[in-house]
DNA sequence: TCATGTGAAAACGTTCACAGCA
DNA sequence: TGCTGTGAACGTTTTCACATGA
C-alpha cells in the first residue's frame, strides 16, 4: 500500500545498514570526481573493508551491477537511497543552537543527502529569533506544537549534558521516534524510540583502545614490522599497494 | 615488560570495545546520581542491551563483580580505563577551529574522560593566535614539528570537506596513527592508520531507514500496536515497565 | 576476460540457562 | 536469596570460491 514495490524487499542486516551510507558518500565523491562507475573492488577499498562485503551488502537491494564492468555509481546512489528510505522528505529538528548545533546546520553532510532543517530550538532568550541557516530559532516551549503537527521526524539534541534528558522528554512527548543525542549523557527513552548517540568521548575512548593495544604488541615484540615511517601520498616504492590507491583527486 | 600484567590480557572483540565507553558514561552517571553499586541488570537497562550481553563483556576483562550485590562502579570505571588504555596520557589535537572545532575543544565529553586537549590548528589568520579553551590556535603548517615531537596521539579533523584529505596527510606525515574525522568526506590514509568518521549525515541515513522501515510495517498492517502515545515521565499506569525506569536523577 | 552474484563454510557475536558463590 | 560468571546453543555476519553473464 506504500506507492511502489518493484523489487522484493528482502531484509537488511544491521550490519548492512550502517555501511550504506558509508557507500553513498564514497559514490557521491567518485560522481564528483567524474566516475561513472564503480568496482566492488575500489568500494571495498575505499570503505576500508572486503570487496565480497560490498557485494554481498549490494546484492541484497537488487542486482544491480554489470558483470564485467562494475556498477553505474549515479545509478546504484538512487537504489540505496530507496533501500534507506532517505528518497521521502526528512524534516529534523536540532535543540540547542549553541557552536555544536551551528555547525550540524551549516554542515555541508547535512542538505548534501535530502535532509531538511525544519526548526530550530533554543531557551537562550539571545538566541531565540535569530536566523541560523535556513530558519529562525524559537523558544523550546514551541517544540511540543511543531513536532505534533508532524513537521519533525528526527529529532537531535545538541544541548549541554545538564539539559539533555529534559530535551528527550519534551521530543518523545511532542511525538518524535528518532533521536540524535550529541550531548555526553545517557538517555532514558521509551523502548520504541530509536535512539543514537554521537560522542567524541565514546570515539576517544576506542582509539585510545586500539592505539594502546598496538603499543603493546610493539612493546611484546609480537607485532608485524609495518612500524611508522609511513609515506601517504610520497611516490610508492612499488611495496603493497592497498588502499590509498583509489585516491579523489 | 608493560608496567604491570596483574590478569591475562583476553582477547577484547571489537563489538565489545565499542559497548565499553558506554558503560563508563552510565558509570559515571551512576557515580554522580550517588549509587556506588549497580547490577548488570541496571547496566543493561540503561546501555539498552541485553543483561547476559554486559556480564559477558565485563567477565572479558575479569571478575569484577560481586555475586548476589553487583558491580563496585568506581572500580569498575577504573577497569574498564585500564582495558581501554585510558589511563596513559591522550594528547589530542584538532584542526579547524571553526563552529564545530570550538564545540568539541570545549565538549564536557572531552576532559571529563582524562582526554587532553594538546593542541589547536587552523589556516584562517583570524584564528590563528587566538586563545580556544586552554590552548592557542596555531597555524597548520606548525602541525608537522609538534606531532613529531610525540605531541600527539590522536588527531581530529574538523575542517570543511574539501580541506580534510590534506590535513589526514600532513597528520600521518607526522607521525600520527589515530585519526577522528568529522568531515563529510572519504579519506584515503595508509593501512595501519587507525580511522573513524564522525558524520551526522550517515547517522541521519541510518535513522531514516529504521523509522522507514517502521512506517511500512505499520501501513502493511503487520506492525506490533506499541504505536505512538507514549508518555516518557508522566505516571506509568502499571503497564509493561522497562528501560526509563533506570532514569536518573 | 573480468567482475558480479551467491551458495556453502567458517568466524564471530549474542543469548540462554544454570552452576557457583556472597 | 540474588546476581555474577560462563559453557553450550543459537543466530548473524563475514569470507571463500566459483558459476554466471556481460
């Protein structure tokens, strides 16, 4: 009952579903950088995993590739947006237009992919009515009508801490389902609500895993020679070439 | 021939390093909130996964808990610190101190995980020599001296798209391994060099497809009736009680 | 000839269910 | 009694290897 069903909607894995949009920035770049088409070879590369991944991952929207040749990237960019739903109109609003949520607004990763700013929230009396990119800030007491009248679908708080969870509830009440969550703190939500955190501590905290893991492997005497020493974009000295190979322009 | 090897060092799976800093966030939550115990149960509760999920990552690093009480969440915390490496020193520098570069210089999330900010880089000559939290911006070009110096361990791009390859090669250039891109851009960077990306459009992608998803198992008819109607805060009427119980505070 | 698409196998991660201990 | 820690069962994801087709 939804307009079209062309193809058979098999179901995606999760795992599948993070990497999509991975695979859409890496065609959009080759679009730009004048490639028609695309290997799973050069995906895989330039998303940093297995060429038999990327194919797998593609199969399961369709078949859409070409034997021989690879996959029509402008082509194979509309399918996934279709698989991810992102081809509707997805207004989102962002609470807290302190540095965090200037910059999500201005973000170039944000209008690039179809999304929408649809409102914007505040409670600094300085900042409410100000203009931010596309739209004027209101008052967060008006977030409960916005967002009932279906005029937010995702729902980012970028708020400090101490704020956050207020902000969740007042969004979760007003009816939104989705939430991005910048602020450092834990969220409690309603089970339905799909919630996602975004947080530079969370990331810190796994490099440092990975970069003192490699440490101590060095440090064991255990760990491959690859050391330092490394020449990114220095003229290769005909070793593994490997993924810096499919470099934009 | 690391300092100390009190418990053999596990194996540590990746899903299980990711779920890590969550569990130090809540943790330290919990801490603040006064509680100094908590269940896997509660862990799980407020992680939103699976209680056996959480006893099983924690066991990977030891048996920290007390059978019948629970976990010590201040020792805890100080585990899982060792198992991540959090304890060693984390020079971080970031480059582009624009919106988004001042938001993360001055995020709670960032010192409140003993993560330094070492220093701040940038190209504008407006910028330059200014002082941004507790260092002074200095121009990109110095980039190279202070990281060969073992200045810094991790960097964070935070530029605009267009600059964030060029600044990935001057970090690695410089010796640095672990690279934080929040720029909505593919890079291409050696083998060995750890990255991550940041990105509010991908995250937005993922979004959508889950709540796509939902909307068309709801228009299909086949969907639970756990619509929407949800109240996060206001009194639960003795229905199904589940992750906001845990709510803090 | 070259690169996709896909069964089948292997690896990995999650969940169950309960023994063991405070 | 209550909650951890963990083998064993289960489910998912990755990888291999190759048939298929442009």
């Amino acid at each position: 009952m939804t307009s079209e069903n062309a193809e058979r909607p098999r179901r995606i894995p999760e795992a599948t579903v993070v990497r999509l949009p991975v695979y859409q920035r890496i065609l959009s770049e080759l679009l730009r950088s004048g490639s028609s088409t695309v290997s799973s070879e050069q995906l895989a590369a330039m998303a940093r995993v297995n060429a038999a991944k990327v194919r797998k991952d593609l199969s399961l929207l369709g078949s859409f590739g070409t034997r021989g040749t690879g996959y029509d990237a402008a082509f194979l960019m509309a399918q996934i947006d279709k698989a991810l739903g992102v081809d509707r109109d997805w207004p989102v609003a962002i609470v807290g237009i302190g540095n965090l949520g200037r910059a999500l607004v201005n973000s170039e990763g944000f209008s690039s992919r179809g999304f929408r700013v649809a409102a914007l929230y505040d409670i600094d009396p300085a900042v409410v009515g100000e203009r931010v990119g596309p739209v004027t800030v209101e008052h967060a007491d008006a977030l409960a009508k916005t967002a009932r009248d279906g005029e937010v679908s995702i729902g980012v708080i970028a708020t400090p801490a101490a704020a956050a969870q207020e902000v969740a509830d007042a969004l979760v009440t007003a009816g939104v389902i989705s939430l991005l969550n910048f602020a450092p703190r834990v969220l409690a939500v309603p089970a339905d609500v799909q919630l996602r955190y975004v947080d530079l501590s969370i990331e810190l905290q796994v490099m440092s895993f990975y970069q003192s893991r490699r440490a101590d492997e060095v440090a064991a005497g255990g760990a491959v020679l690859r050391a330092v020493g490394l020449t990114p974009n220095q003229g290769a000295d005909g070793g593994s070439p490997e993924a810096s190979d499919y470099r934009l322009t």
